[in-house]
C-alpha cells in the first residue's frame, strides 16, 4: 500500500485531535472568552497561534526529522539528550499525565460529592479506574487509530456538540467587558494563553506517535509517512480551530450573564448547569473525563515508546505499567500542587520547543546549521528560563532589570528578540563560514593549476 484510503486519513486525524484536546484544551478556551469579552476574537488570532498552528507544525517538524531526538540534535547531541528527556518528563510522568488525572476529577466530580465522603479516598478510587483504562487503551498503540479515532474521539465530539447546541437553543446573552489584561494587549494575552494547552510541547511526542500510526496502516515510503502527518495535522487542527471558537464563544456569552469565575471549569459548569440544569454536571464530567483519558493514553504511548529506546532491559509495556502507576502516584498529590509548577516549567520550555519548530519549517534554508539552531536555543533558552525563575521568586535583581528592558517584555514575550537576533547572528557566522571555505577551495584549485 502506498497511501491511506480517506477514512483511515481521517481516522488518524481524529485520534491526533484527541490526543491533544485534554481538559485544559476544554477549560482554558471558555475561561479566556470569558475575560476577553468582546475581544474573544482578536484573542483567539493570538490563541490560534500557539495552541493551534505551532502543535500542528511540531507534528509535521518530528515527522520529518524521524523523531524529537534528531530534530534536537541539529542544536548540539547533549542538548538533543537533556531537551528531549526534560520534555518527555514534563509532559508525561512529572506533570502532563497525572495533571489529564486529576483535573476531570476535581473540576467535574469533586464539587458534586456529599460533605461526608472523604476526597482523598475518592480520589484515589477515581484515578485508580480512570488509570486502569489508560493502561489497557496503551498496552495496544496499534489499536489506537480504531479505538480513538472510530470511538473515543466522536463521543467526545457529539458531547460538545450537544453543549453547544443546547447554547443556541437556550442563549446566555451578550459579549461582557473584558478585564484582566484582556483589553489592552489582547493578541499577546491570547499567545501566551495558547501555552496552557501544553499541545505545541506535546506535538513534539505525538509526532512519532501519528507517524508510526500510518505506518501501522502498510506505509512505509518516509516522505509518504511525512505528507500524510501533514494531512493528519491539519485535519486535526481546524477541529481544534472549530471547537476552540465555539468554546470561547460560550465563555464570551456566560460572562456578560454570569461575570468572571474563578476558573475554566466553573465557566463550564456555569452553563452546563444554566442550560441542562442537574443533568448537565454529568455532562460536563463525561467530556472531562473523555477528553483527559484520551489525551492521557496519547502520553503514555508516546512516553513509552521514546524510553524504550533508551534501554533494551525494560519493554514497552513495562514502561507502560511504570508511567502509569507513577502518574497514578503524582495524580494523587492533587491538582494544584501540580498546577503549582506547571506554569513555570511551561514558560521556561515553551518558548525553545517553539524556536525548535520555526527552525524545522525554515530549515531549506538554515541546511541544519549548527550556528543558527545552536545560538538561537541558546538566547532563548537563557531569557525564557531566567524569565521562569523570576517568576518563582529565583531572581537576581540586574539580570531581571536587563530583561525587563527587552522589548515585548511586558507581554511575557522576552524571549522573541533575543530568539530572532540568534538566527540572525547565526545566518552571519553560517554564510562567513560558507565564504571562508570557497575561499580556500579556489585557492588550493590556483595552487594546483
């Protein structure tokens, strides 16, 4: 076979949405049409950006480069070792996994639990089910495209859907006003929202996911792997697109009706609650619990399958049952003991798996230059993680000055002249080195003659 028939296309397009649509793609939407209010859509242009367009070009980037690891090596083989492992880590185990847990049970079970019922234990009865699943779903990465792709992803969908019809049927109002910000740098609000999703880190593992999924489909030709990726990437992206608008449209409408909440999930459960009444906090549990599951299964494949390659004595599966208890583990810490420290890492690793990305897609001309992937991590790298620190509290007061100086500094974008000054300082070195070496070959060419 030497290409996919359209359904099994658009199968694996769907199981890439789902491997990305968790709850914080469902909960952060809503909550930012909320406080955009009547930017919603100026917004989302800046939302689309980073939650959108970035995690399909990350798929395609590690598609072809064959995986994360060869694509990071362009930058230096050490840095290719410490960035991969520190990604597979914090979008996994460490922080990824146990928060897709967690969160559908504390945003959507544990407010409707009876005083007397310990959460703690029901937690940990919930997670202990909700990982049970993940587990088997994962034993099977070749099962996924029909399990997710024919069942778990249109359930998902037809929940939504059922939301944001019932919407229509019974309207919540206008756009309200927006605050937070919202109202005077509304583009790089949403950018810097679009980071939340974790997908553009996230499509840096899914990338060998999808890629080995086609293959699973009887393709084998690398430059067919890589133009059906694209195809899988942009069919899931405009349903990201699509199911992003309708979010952040119900948040727009609830909060001219009901103001700002506290967060995405009381956004949520705000209109489910107004428009379905009682029948809709179950609702709203099965789409947080659908979409978590889906996208907890996509990360423990992916996970699994990159630290097997990094030693033959433990298998697949063995590393199926170690990320998943782990996460069962770390889930049971509670949501925001690990929301705690997602930000920070975020804010440190986003900026440089976006740089890694913008790289990949210009890198007919960059021809994998050492010079301009290796300075243009590395400035990123720098602002992006002292920017992180400071936001912990781990500062030094004239280097944060230094910083505070940089233009976009004070829409959290640091990082973007630093990033753009090391391509261009790269490309100078790269076309030095290239006359350098022409200069020598006609040289030793007048020698010989």
């Amino acid at each position: 076979m030497n290409n996919l028939t359209k359904k099994d296309l658009l199968l694996i397009g769907l199981m890439l949405f789902s491997l990305f649509f968790g709850a914080g793609n469902l909960i952060f939407p809503p909550f930012m049409g909320e406080a955009a209010g009547d930017k919603t859509w100026i917004v989302l242009v800046g939302f689309f950006i980073t939650a959108v367009g970035f995690p399909v070009l990350g798929v395609i980037a590690v598609a072809k480069s064959g995986g994360l690891t060869n694509l990071a090596k362009r930058v230096n083989p050490i840095f290719a070792t410490i960035f991969t492992i520190l990604i597979y880590l914090s979008i996994g185990p460490g922080l990824g996994i146990p928060r897709a847990g967690s969160l559908p049970f504390e945003m959507a079970v544990a407010p409707y639990l009876p005083e007397s019922i310990s959460l703690k234990l029901s937690l940990f009865l919930y997670t202990l089910i909700f990982f049970a699943i993940a587990y088997w779903l994962s034993l099977s990465p070749s099962k996924l495209v029909d399990r997710m792709g024919k069942v778990l992803t249109p359930a998902l969908l037809a929940l939504i859907l059922i939301m944001v019809v019932g919407s229509f049927v019974k309207p919540l109002g206008s756009y309200g006003a927006p605050v937070n910000g919202y109202q005077s740098s509304s583009f790089f609000k949403g950018f810097l929202d679009g980071y939340l999703t974790m997908d553009t880190i996230a499509a840096l593992n899914f990338g060998i996911v999808i890629a080995l999924a086609i293959k699973s489909k009887g393709i084998n030709d690398d430059k067919k792997v890589v133009s059906l990726s694209i195809k899988a990437g942009i069919i899931a992206g405009a349903l990201l697109a699509v199911i992003y608008a309708m979010l952040a449209h119900l948040g727009a409408t609830s909060g001219g009706k009901f103001g700002l909440s506290e967060n995405g999930a009381q956004t949520l459960t705000n209109i489910t609650a107004y428009i379905f009444g009682k029948p809709g906090a179950i609702l709203l549990a099965l789409i947080f619990t659908l979409a978590c599951l889906t996208t907890c299964v996509g990360l423990i494949t992916s996970c699994s399958q990159y630290f097997t390659t990094l030693t033959k004595k433990i298998s697949y599966k063995n590393w199926v049952v170690i990320l998943t208890v782990f996460s069962l583990l770390v889930a049971n810490m509670g949501l925001t003991k690990i929301l705690s420290i997602s930000v920070p890492i975020l804010n440190a690793i986003y900026p440089i798996a976006i740089m890694l990305i913008v790289l990949s897609v210009f890198d007919f001309i960059f021809k994998g230059s050492k010079y301009i992937y290796g300075l243009t991590i590395l400035f990123t790298g720098i602002v992006s993680i002292i920017d992180s620190l400071g936001q912990v509290g781990i500062k030094i007061d004239f280097i944060a000055k230094i910083i505070s100086l940089l233009p976009l500094s004070n829409e959290g974008l640091a990082w973007f002249i630093p990033a753009i000054f090391g391509i261009i300082l790269g490309l100078i070195l790269k076309l030095a080195k290239e006359e350098k070496l022409t200069i020598s070959k006609d040289i030793e060419e007048e020698i010989i003659n």
